[in-house]
C-alpha cells in the first residue's frame, strides 16, 4: 500500500511511522500502469542514465502474537509533467 503525502501524517495507519521511521528505497525503475481502452497498458520508469535513485518511504514493526514483519511503504505525490499523461500520481523521488 503506498502512502499519499496529503495525509500520510494524519492517517492512523502510518502517522507514528511518519513521525520517527523514514527510510529510503533504492531502486532502479518502478512499473506504472496506464488505464487504456482495452484495460491497462505498464509503463518501466528508469532513469535516462539507468542509476539508482531512492524512493521516499516509511517503515513499521508490526507483531501480532508469535508473528512479526517489518514492512514499509513508498510515498506518493501528484504526478509531475513528465509523468502526467501515464498516471496522476507518482513515487516522491
């Protein structure tokens, strides 16, 4: 589940995360789809020089029981120029 800037510091489910536990995500493209007519077409978003590049995001222990996972999350915002025909919304890079 990805976490909208707008509200990521007032929604219950990641507000402590936002407050203390940031981490960045090194990658080297993400996927984006595209709604088209006959349904979805995906789009490898990369740098044009194919570096890394980090993905702002939030991390959280969770434990229920025996079980336990540390998971995180990726941050978005409205898409910019460049990504606005593909999707409205966009990874904060």
């Amino acid at each position: 589940m990805n976490a909208r800037l707008e509200t990521v510091a007032d929604k219950p489910s990641f507000r402590a995360a936002f407050k203390q536990r940031h981490v960045i995500l090194v990658a080297t493209g993400y996927y984006e789809w595209r709604r088209i007519a006959s349904g979805k077409q995906a789009y490898h978003i990369t740098r044009p020089d194919q570096a890394v590049f980090g993905f702002a995001g939030l991390w959280e222990h969770w434990q229920q029981g025996e079980e336990a996972a540390n998971l995180c999350t990726i941050i978005t915002t409205a898409a910019n120029d460049k990504m606005k025909n593909i999707h409205s919304r966009m990874p904060i890079i």
